[in-house]
C-alpha cells in the first residue's frame, strides 16, 4: 500500500511569538483505497502551551521563554487507515 502523501512542505512551519495564541494545519493525502489520515509526533517536541491533535492541528499559546529566538524541532508522521 502507498504512504500518505504530503501536502505540507518539510521544514519551518514559521515562526511563532510567545504568549499569542497560534494555529497551524498540517496536511497530507490519503492514497486511495485509505481515506483518512491521523498525525502523530514521533521525535522532538513542541513548545510549552502547544499541541498537537490526531488531526494534524497544532495549536496553542507558546509559553514565555527565557531565551530568545529559541527552535523546537519535531518529527510528525502521517498515517493512513489501510
């Protein structure tokens, strides 16, 4: 069977400030005879105050941090229902 292909491009998904509320949908395509596709983070993780749901929604209000200009890298997989 085929993978999910994505339709968000690998990568930054922007940049984000502190103490605002955010959201921001990721994307892919079930190939067919799958018709749906859940996320999940596999590695890494998400800013304080931010998540992400089996739909692919993060969202949230980032934390304050201490430091400035801080990254957060996360791994997130796209998995069909075949």
């Amino acid at each position: 069977m085929a993978q999910p292909v994505w339709n968000t491009s690998a990568g930054s998904i922007g940049t984000y400030p502190s103490l605002i509320s955010m959201a921001f949908q990721l994307s892919a395509s079930a190939v067919l005879p799958a018709v749906s596709v859940t996320y999940a983070i596999i590695s890494g993780r998400l800013p304080n105050g931010v998540s992400m749901d089996e739909d692919g929604l993060i969202v949230g209000t980032p934390s304050l941090e201490t430091v400035d200009n801080l990254t957060y890298s996360f791994v997130v997989r796209a998995t069909d229902n075949s």
